[in-house]
C-alpha cells in the first residue's frame, strides 16, 4: 500500500500461535510481498510474577513464544520477504504500540490465545488501534455473516433494503446495501476525511476494488428506525449538508486516485452502517478519532464498535495530533 510508504519503516505483525493470527500474519505477508517491505513478527511473553521461580520454569514463556516465532518463519519460507523476530517481555498491546513507532504498518488478529489470549477488543485489539503511532490492521477469524445477526435488522422484509432510512447516494448506485467489491471508508467530514479516504483508496487500487465513502448521521438518536414512505418524510436540511460535503470531499480523492469513488450518506448510526458493510465489504477504513457524524473516534465508541463488530478486516489510521 502506498500509505505505508508515506512513512520510513517496516511491516509489523503480532503473533500467538492462534488461527486468527495465522491469517493476521498471512496478510501482513502478502503486503510485505506486494511492495517489497521486510516484515518484523512480534510475539509477546509475561515470566511467571511470583518472586520465586524454579530453575526448570524461569525461561518457559520466553522459549514458548520463540517456538511460535520460529513457526512463523517457517510459514514464510519461499516468500522472498525479508524477515526479523522478535520475542519482547511485556504486554502484547504495549509491545506492538512501541513496534509501531518505526513501523509503517501493524498487524495483528483480533482475538488469540496465549500472550493475545481471548482478550477481546478493550485490551490488545482496541489498545493498538487506539494508540498505534502508524495504521493498524486489525484481522477477524474467517468470515462469517452470522457472527453479526443484529444487523439484520436494518433491512426491512420485502423492502430495497436501507431505501426507506433516508439513504442519499452517488448517481449511479442501484443497490445502497450491497458493497462487494469495495472498501469502504468510515468519513467524518470534519476530521481529516480526504486523508482517511486515500489509505482506503490505496488498497483498493492494490487489489483492483472500487472505494465507497460512508457518512452517517442518526435522524433518530441512536436508534435506527426507518422512514415510512406512507408520510413521504424528508431528510432534513442538515442531512443534505453532510451530504453535500461527503460528496465534495468524493471529488477531492476521486482526483487524486485511479480507483472509482462512490458516495453514500445513511441517516442511520455509524458503527451500525460500517458493521452492516463489513459483511460484503473486502475491507473497512476508519479513523481514530474525529467529529460530527463519528462523534468520539477515541476508540471509546464508534471505531471500537466496528472493531467488535465487523466480520471484514478493518484499518485504524491514526488522526494528525494538533500541537
């Protein structure tokens, strides 16, 4: 991805034997692969904290995550990537946030085993992505849509779908629910939205994808409850301005990039959109923190709910810090 090459630095993955992190790392490889980057693979150990330690279990932890780092290895023999590991002591989400300060990307599952063991999001997954001084990329288990059957109902029975929830779209888009072939992009127009919009941008040209970018905003709270067509309700005024503006930061990416660009506007909750995209999306691209229709990106709400909630992989870009 060209984001990456925007800063010095390398491919970090974290890595704990599990499933999930098997398939974290093999996307970490196949980046490195795609644009000739050496990838660094972490593995995280704690040593037993108790003040005595018998000389036959001092070490234990340390050879463990070595053996993981060693299996790994042998998982990328014939790449052609130039590989480095490293066992470090300490908290897996301290480790990789430290990795990421000469990294240009990291990588991790988003739940594990051992030193990642089950920690879910509001530990390793939500910390890295939270406080990651590069993107992360946080990789679910295998894909699977009923994983996310809240979802569902966002759509209505014998209906087009989001039509009826003040969906206001690009010229040329037949079906607002339907996302394959794309990565979507999180946008909050207030918050560096170009920026974020070209990370996702680059990965889509890298695997041939169309770009979407999504803004909501909830008509109704925090509830998502359809418009009845009967009272042929109108999306207020200000639903229209965040549309206006989504649209005109589409023609700022859209004439910095290849890749074709869409727009989409839900008068729906963000996390509940970008979830419901994740299930036919390739990839979904949000940023840590930001204003107006994703209020409070700090991964204490939005960002952190997709993390939990989508079945695609998701990118964090890390927002400018403000000096």
């Amino acid at each position: 991805m060209e984001h990456m090459q925007g800063r010095p630095g390398h491919v970090v993955v974290g890595v704990d034997g599990s499933e999930n992190s098997k398939r974290a790392f093999d996307f970490a490889l196949s980046i490195a692969q795609q644009h000739q980057q050496e990838m660094e693979i972490v593995a995280a150990f704690t040593e037993p904290g108790y003040e005595y330690i018998p000389a036959d279990v001092y070490g234990i932890a340390r050879k463990q995550a070595e053996h993981v780092l060693d299996e790994f290895t042998a998982r990328a023999e014939g790449s052609g990537v130039q590989l480095s590991t490293v066992a470090s002591e300490g908290d897996a989400a301290g480790v990789l946030v430290e990795a990421s300060d000469v990294a240009s990307l990291v990588v991790l599952g988003k739940r594990g085993r051992s030193r990642f063991a089950g920690r879910f999001l509001g530990s390793v997954s939500a910390s890295v992505a939270a406080h990651s001084r590069c993107p992360s990329l946080v990789v679910p288990a295998k894909r699977d849509v009923k994983e996310l059957p809240e979802a569902q109902y966002a759509k209505m029975p014998d209906s087009p779908g989001w039509a009826e929830t003040g969906v206001i779209t690009a010229e040329g888009v037949e079906d607002a629910t339907d996302f394959r072939g794309s990565v979507v992009v999180g946008i909050d127009v207030d918050a560096h939205p170009v920026e974020t919009a070209l990370h996702g941008a680059r990965y889509a040209q890298d695997h041939d994808l169309k770009l979407i970018l999504v803004a909501a905003e909830p008509l109704s709270g925090s509830l998502w409850i359809p418009v009845s067509p009967i009272y042929r309700a109108e999306i207020p005024d200000i639903r229209r301005e965040v549309a206006a503006q989504l649209e005109a930061v589409t023609v700022q990416v859209a004439s910095q990039t290849d890749v074709p660009v869409q727009w989409r506007f839900y008068d729906a909750h963000p996390s509940d959109v970008l979830a419901e995209a994740s299930q036919t999306a390739a990839f979904v691209v949000v940023g840590t923190r930001g204003r107006g229709g994703f209020t409070g990106l700090l991964l204490g709400s939005i960002s952190q709910a997709v993390l939990n909630r989508a079945v695609a992989p998701v990118l964090v870009v890390p927002s400018p810090v403000k000096n």
